[in-house]
C-alpha cells in the first residue's frame, strides 16, 4: 500500500530543450532508483483509465472540478514473472494530489477486475485491502469501463537533499481508445499526443524549492492543466480521426 499527497506541477516543453532543462535539474537532483537501472535511465509506463459511460471523470476535468478523482490501473516496462500491476484511485483536492495505491501481482489483476472481490487476496494486510476494495467500489457503484490506454516513457529525478521532490520528464505519450486488459502492452496502432513536446512535471510538497523557481523562470515555462488520459481520449475521439460514431 503507498498513499501520496502532494503538488504537481505540469508543461509541455518542445523536446529541444530536454537536454539542457535535465543538466540543470541534476545540478540538485539524481536519477531514481527505478530509472537507474533501465537504459537511457527511462521505463515505460502503462496504464488504462477507467471512467463511468457518460465520461464523468473526463467532463469534470474539463469543468475543472475542484474536488475530483480518476480510477487507473498501471505497470511498467514488458510482462516478466515478477511484474506488478498497481490499481490507483487519484484524487485532487484543490491544488493537492492524493494517490492511494495497491501492488498485486500482474497476473492476478484480470481476475480481480472479473469478480470485484478484492477480498478474495485473504493474504493481504487489512490496510491493503482496504484500498482495493474501495477500489472496487467506486468501481462497481459508477459502472467503470476501460476508456482509454495511455503509455510514454518516463525519466525519472529525485532531490539530492529532499527526496520528495520529483521531475519527471515523460516522453512520446500516445494513447489507445476502449483498450481491452490484453491491450496494456500494445504498442501498434497508438496515437500521438503530442510530437512536437515532452511533459514536464515537477511534484513537491508545499513549496517548490526556489532553485527549482529559477529554473521554470529562465525557461519561461508555462505551468498547463495537462491530463494525460483527457489528451489521450480527445486525441482518438476527434474527428480527425473520423470516429463520429465515439462521442464524450
């Protein structure tokens, strides 16, 4: 079980300027653990977003709802024996993430997410189960469906003297609309988000630190309500894309 709160900042950054924004954010920051040990130090994450049939979640995003949540299952990298999969409820409150979080093994989430009953992981501690049955039922009461599959890959830097602050550059974001469990690894047939720019986000606990400041002010970045899985779904259901007949 992990529960995060915190701040997060986001921004699109033209992919030109990675090189130079991540020498300037490792004069006070390392690469995470998880990073260090893939090439290039970047993994990639998988996840598949849940909504109710009408795009609950999605419209109260866009209605910037201050007090919201979305339900997401994610792993990382390709399926290997020991792979997790974390089922996550997100809230935001105001300005602050709240994260709750529940590792089970890859192989068992299709199962859960067949019959609900995370009760059924008698092997888990209470506290864990707790938050996967409130998991499952948010996710029964709304009548969740899979909407959309996004994936990117993520470079990930903690602080040298506060490891609670985090930059994440995620890179080649594309995404998969009405995804099925088996297509979380799929890598044919997904759409672009954005070619051009990389998401920066930089997440900290109560005040982003001013080195950090300096570094978005000589940057002139522009801090953007970016949702992954909004632009993921938009980006399949326009009708550039001529599907007419998906409507949000």
């Amino acid at each position: 079980m992990q529960i995060i709160k915190r701040l997060e900042y986001k921004y699109f950054v033209p992919y030109e300027r990675l090189d130079a924004l991540r020498r300037r954010f490792l004069a006070g920051m390392q690469h995470d653990d998880f990073s260090r040990r893939m090439t290039a130090s970047r993994y990639t994450v998988r996840s598949i977003y849940y909504d109710t049939p009408n795009f609950r979640f999605y419209h109260e995003k866009l209605q910037s709802v201050k007090n919201r949540k979305k339900l997401r299952i994610r792993t990382y990298n390709q399926p290997a024996a020991d792979s997790p999969a974390f089922f996550e409820i997100k809230h935001k409150f105001g300005n602050v993430i709240y994260k709750e979080r529940m590792k089970v093994p890859l192989d068992d989430a299709p199962a859960l997410l067949e019959d609900g009953e995370a009760l059924k992981i008698t092997e888990l501690p209470a506290a864990d189960r707790t938050i996967l049955n409130k998991f499952f039922l948010l996710f029964d009461k709304l009548i969740l469906e899979p909407k959309v599959l996004v994936t990117y890959e993520r470079e990930a830097l903690q602080g040298l003297d506060d490891q609670r602050l985090r930059v994440t550059f995620d890179l080649n974001t594309r995404s998969y609309a009405y995804p099925e469990w088996q297509d979380l690894f799929r890598e044919d047939d997904l759409n672009a988000i954005n070619d051009n720019c990389f998401i920066l986000e930089i997440k900290f606990d109560e005040w982003m630190p001013f080195w950090v400041q300096r570094i978005v002010s000589d940057y002139d970045l522009h801090r953007q309500s970016i949702s992954k899985y909004c632009k993921g779904l938009e980006e399949w259901l326009s009708l550039k894309h001529g599907r007419r007949g998906w409507k949000i």
